[in-house]
C-alpha cells in the first residue's frame, strides 16, 4: 500500500492517500493542448526555409572550392581542340545593347570551371569550341551601371538557372535582357566597433535562392552589387572567422527584407559581429547505425517562435559540427533533409517528437559544446482526402492535423496542411504505430473530426503507421460549424499567452449542460473554438500554474464579457449558428492577491516526485484554478503553488495517476476529474475550507 501526505504550508494539516486507479484526465487534457499549442509554433515551412538556404550556401562553396581552371576568352577561340560554340548578346532594360564593362561566364556544371568572355561593342561575346559539358550562363558586370545581373534565362539566382548544353558540334545562342538594379552596401563591426576584413557576405533572394558573395575589406566595407530590383536577405557568415553567423539588421534569423529599388544604392545594412561558439555531435541509425549522407540534418532553435536559426549535413561519418552560434541556450534537432525520407524528427536528447521533454545546449564563446548526439529511427507517413457533408472534395485553407498515441496522449501537429483537391499528406513521419488523428479547420467553418467521422477520441479509430510507408485513406467527411476568435490581456493591454510563459487556458462551455467542450492553450498571436456544433457556449478563461509557468501576475478566472461565475449577468452567453464567425474584444483579466502553496509527501515523508495536479474550487464548488505538477510544465519536486484567488473559502483538491484523490485535508474525492468534467465538483461536507484574505496561505 502507498501512502503520502499533502497539506499546506501555512495550515500544516495533513492526509494520507492510497494506491488505486484514479485518472488524470484533467492534466492530461491540459497537457496536451499546451504541447499542441507550443508545437505548432514549430511550422514545417520554418525548417524547411532554413534548411534551404543552408543547401543553397553549401552547394554554392561547393562549387567555388572547385573551381581549379579559369580560362579568359575574347571574341574568338582558343587554340585546345574544343568541341561546341555559345553565343551571348546582353541587352539592358531598354533592349539595347550593353557594349562595356561587361562580361558574360560559363560554369562548367560538373568541375566548376569557369570560362570568362568579355562583350564587344554589340554587346556580344562569342565561345568557339569548348568542352562538351552542362554550362550555367551568367552576366558579369563592372563599373556603375544601375543594371542588375542574370542567370540565363533570366533568372537572379543560380538555383533557378537553366543550363547551357554544349555538343560535339553545337552551337548555343543565348541572350540576356537586363533589369535595373542597384546595389546593398555596409560595415562589418567587432563588438568594439573594429572594423572586420575577411568576413563572407551573401545576399538571397526574397525566397532564400542564393545570389552571391562578396568579403569585406580592410574596413569592413562591403558592397552587393549590381543587384536586380527586389527584396532580399543579407546573410553575414561570421563563422569563417569565428565569429557569429547573422543576417542583416543584427538577427540570428532572416527576420525581414532589404529592398533595392531604382531610387539608388541601398546602404547602410550593417552589422556588429562578436565571439561565437559551437555544437557538435554525431548522428547514427537506431538500427543500423549507419545514415547515409545527406538524408538527415541538424538545426538549431534559439527559440520555437522564429524556428531554426541554423542547419547543418553530418558528413559520411554522422559527425556534425555548427558553428557561429552566439552565447546562448538552443534546442537542438535532428530532422529528415528531404521530405521523400522516412527520419522522424528527433530533439536532443532522444526526445522523438517530444518538444516539451527537449532539453537546452549551452553555447558559450570561443568553445564547442560537443556529444550532441542523435539516434534516430525511420517512421511512416499518412494521406487520405477532405470531404464535405454532400461527399464534395474539400479543400481547407486554414487546418490542424493532430496526432494522439492510443492512450489518448498528444504526439505531434501541423497547421500547414496543403490540400490540393481535397486531397493531403501528413509530412512529418511519425513512428511506427497505432494512433488517433483529428482534422481541425482554423477558419471553423467545419466540424472538427477524428478519423473515421467520429467527434470524440474515445469513439474514433486509430490508423496504422508503418515503416517507411504512407499509409492512405485516412479520409473526412465534415459537417458545416461555426467559429468564434478571442484574445487574452492584461490591464495595461498586453497580450497574454504562452509565447510570454502566461499559462493560461481559454475553456468552452456548454451553457445549457454546463460541461466541458474544448479546452486551448492561450496564444498571444490570437486563439480560436472553430467547427462547433449550433448551440450556446460560455468562454472561461482559467489561469494556470507550474514549476516552469507560475501565475506571478496573480491573474483570476475571467469569463467572456467580464463575468467571474457561469450565471455572472456579466457572462456573454456565445449564440452560434452555422456558418457563425466572429471576433471578440480582447477579454481583461482582473488579479487577486490571494493564493495557496504547499507540499506533498510520500510515507516516508519525502517530497512526492510523482506527477500530480492539484486543483482549487471557491466555495459553490466551481473551478479558481490548477496547478500542474507535471513534468511537462517543469521539474517536480513535490510541492505546489496556486495565486490568483478572491478572498473567500477555498477547497483544494488532487489529481493523481493511480492514488486515492482526496480533498484537503483527508477527505476523499469520489469525483474523478475525467473526460473534460473538471469545472464544477461536489465539494464533502466534511472538506477543509482553506480561507484567502488577500494573500498567500
């Protein structure tokens, strides 16, 4: 038999429970939506973007590196015996020819040999016989034309190129129409405004297609230029010099664009580069252990919001290194390098698709932080379609696909779900197993669905993942709902939610049941109940605490329209049809200073490492608000802290797996908190009333 004690600090009173099969429904429900919400914060076309612009940096000194024989044409051949011809004429935006300060180049595809011809007075340069071989073509300008240069056909970035095909006997006729440009100039800096020489500076595009590199000089001065007339992204790789890797305006992310007009240069795009460290570690199958190069990466997170800010290929030994990192704490990850590739995405250390249980690197300067290692496993994928109620294929612009194990625990989400006749994939590989899958339309106007057309986990079906499969015909039927949006903030309004650690949940309520329907993690970036049924809903707001999100801001329950209880004349009653999409003003959360803390001990008198929830009722019985001990919140130590709290009596409740709830102090709880039916408890007679006046008890 188990036994442990709970009381409160300031009481001292004590009870002791005993092992049984009690649920935590309540923390599990809360829990899951908080690894939902702090997930998709992690959208895939975050990493892809960033891993894009790393297989475009690592082609590009690929083929610089490689580049062991430059030949310099004119307008004629040379004396090799050469097998085809290319001609090149280079017009400006107007059409007319560009008859000086201009060369056109030839890169051979496959050795990165270059062939360099400068135009004559007609704009044209010739190449007479060269090495059957693929050429890309680009423009070489010199001096100050307000020209852009061009990959042929056209194009600003080599990505995008077409390529050139010489043949025994061929003859390649190419010709460039030049836009406008200009160019991006700045100064590198150290931390003390020392110039810094030597430092790569790279400029992409405005959908990170690489364009090209210039080094700064003795005074840290650099100059883009000759750059078409768009948008575009300075990249400044300090690490080639041990320094920090940023891109322009100081940001360890490409956070927004530098534009080149036709008004003239554009100038000033500076930055100010300090000491950096790195990260290291190796990268091997769970099962074999060997990974063939190139199909996984690393990235790098300073935070989930703004995705990675660094990628990395391990290279044929798994061995990965990352430098130019600033001081700072990351999390680190592995992921799949293409999405035709089966590698579930692993945090360090060995949490698979585990974002709550991942755990920081430090960086700090002039050092590496190495046995970062990975050991990652191959999963599968899913597919299926989107129907309507009239059995239409449904295209969804705005949708969630959450995955739950089959014990009803969240395992991973994706809000950019790309629906192309109704049809979709789930790309994120999941591990080979059995699971549930709901479909969630964020404009609401459908109601959300597990698979197979069923409104709750407990009736639905789990799909079967296997290896390195995509498992088809995970398909919806959905229903037309409606939807209603909200956002939460603080007196002085600031906007609350996870992103700034507010543990706060926003909890629909049947207003004619007064049960539980949804509960969601609050967002500052805005929330919404989307695809609900025709009916009238109420909106809690219930703050929460935990060791790593303590409601320190002392924030109460709030209901929509400024009530406290359910039956508050001040509680807005939600009326929604289908079809029924609204936004609400922003709901003002009110502060009490009231609040309990205490501790919970095993029989031995130790601090309880288990987790646990305990829950606090005011006096008609109806939820104040949780707290969370659960590792997923923080390190459990067994102790617990709630604020918040009117003046009044208060009741306090647990929630633990396979223990005796009771009441404070040594009163059963026969009420389990399960299946979302938190809100309101009958509270025992026999139940100690903890009282608040104004502070902590």
């Amino acid at each position: 038999m188990k036994f442990f004690t709970f009381s409160t600090l300031a009481l001292g009173l004590a009870l002791s429970f005993s092992n049984c099969e009690a649920g935590v429904n309540l923390t599990k429900e809360l829990r899951n939506e908080f690894q939902r919400a702090k997930t998709t914060l992690l959208t895939k076309e975050k990493v892809k973007s960033v891993l894009k612009i790393q297989k475009s940096f690592t082609e590009f000194k690929k083929n610089s590196n490689s580049k062991n024989n430059s030949q310099i044409f004119g307008n004629g051949s040379n004396d090799q015996v050469l097998n085809g011809d290319v001609n090149a004429t280079v017009n400006d935006n107007n059409g007319n020819p560009v008859t000086a300060n201009c060369a056109v180049k030839l890169i051979d595809v496959n050795s990165g040999n270059e062939l360099t011809g400068n135009v004559n007075a007609m704009g044209q340069v010739s190449f007479a016989s060269i090495p059957n071989a693929m050429y890309l073509a680009k423009t070489e300008l010199l001096g100050n034309q307000t020209l852009g240069d061009l990959w042929w056909n056209d194009e600003v970035s080599p990505e995008n190129a077409s390529q050139v095909n010489v043949t025994n006997g061929s003859t390649a006729n190419l010709t460039f129409n030049l836009p406008q440009g200009n160019s991006i100039l700045g100064n590198v800096v150290d931390f003390s405004s020392s110039p810094i020489a030597n430092v790569p500076v790279n400029v992409v595009t405005d959908n990170f297609d690489f364009v090209k590199t210039v080094t700064t000089d003795a005074n840290g001065d650099y100059e883009l230029s000759h750059l078409p007339i768009g948008d575009y992204y300075v990249f400044f790789e300090g690490s080639a010099l041990g320094l920090v890797d940023l891109w322009n305006g100081n940001s360890t992310t490409p956070t927004f664009t530098v534009t080149v007009d036709a008004s003239g240069n554009t100038t000033g795009i500076d930055v100010t580069l300090f000491q950096a460290g790195s990260i290291s570690g190796n990268v091997t199958d769970l099962n074999s252990g060997i990974i063939s190069q190139g199909e996984v990466a690393v990235a790098i997170l300073a935070n989930i919001e703004d995705g990675p800010i660094a990628f990395t290929m391990p290279d044929a030994n798994g061995d990965y290194t990352v430098d130019g990192l600033p001081v700072d704490d990351y999390l680190v990850a592995c992921v799949a390098a293409e999405d035709t590739l089966y590698w579930v995405l692993q945090f360090y250390p060995n949490a698979t698709l585990d974002l709550i249980n991942a755990q920081t690197v430090s960086v700090t300067a002039n050092n590496d932080t190495p046995n970062i290692n990975f050991s990652m496993e191959k999963g599968g994928k899913f597919s299926g379609t989107v129907f309507d109620e009239n059995g239409n294929n449904l295209d969804l612009n705005d949708a969630e696909i959450t995955i739950f194990d089959e014990s009803g625990d969240f395992v991973w989400a994706d809000n950019e779900i790309d629906f192309q006749n109704g049809d979709y994939v789930f790309e994120f590989p999941i591990p080979v197993g059995n699971y549930f899958i709901e479909l969630k339309d964020l404009e609401g106007f459908y109601i959300s669905q597990f698979y197979f057309t069923q409104f709750e986990i407990e009736d639905a079906d789990t799909v079967k993942i296997e290896l390195e499969a995509e498992t088809d015909g995970v398909d919806f039927n959905l229903s037309e709902g409606g939807s209603f949006h909200f956002t939460v903030e603080n007196q002085i309004s600031d906007t609350l939610g996870i992103e700034n650690n507010k543990l706060l949940f926003g909890v629909l309520i049947d207003a004619t049941t007064d049960e539980v329907i949804e509960v969601t993690a609050v967002s500052e970036n805005g929330n919404s109940f989307g695809g609900l049924f025709v009916g009238d809903y109420k909106l809690l707001i219930l703050p929460g605490s935990s060791p790593d999100y303590p409601n320190s801001d002392n924030y109460s329950r709030q209901f929509l329209g400024g009530g406290t209880t359910l039956n508050d004349p001040n509680t807005t009653t939600i009326n929604l049809v289908a079809g029924y999409d609204s936004t609400f003003a922003p709901i003002i959360l009110n502060q009490e200073t009231g609040g309990i803390s205490g501790s919970i001990f095993d029989d031995g008198g130790n601090l309880f490492t288990n987790d646990y929830t305990v829950a606090v009722y005011d006096n008609n019985g109806f939820i104040s608000t949780a707290y969370l001990g659960d590792d997923d919140f923080g390190t459990v130590d067994g102790t617990y802290s709630v604020s918040g709290l009117p003046n009044g009596n208060h009741f306090a409740r647990t929630d633990i797996e396979e223990w005796d709830d009771k009441w404070f102090d040594d009163v059963d709880a026969t009420t389990p908190l399960d299946d979302l039916q938190f809100l309101t408890q009958q509270i025992p007679t026999a139940a100690s009333a903890i009282q608040i006046n104004g502070a902590v008890v």
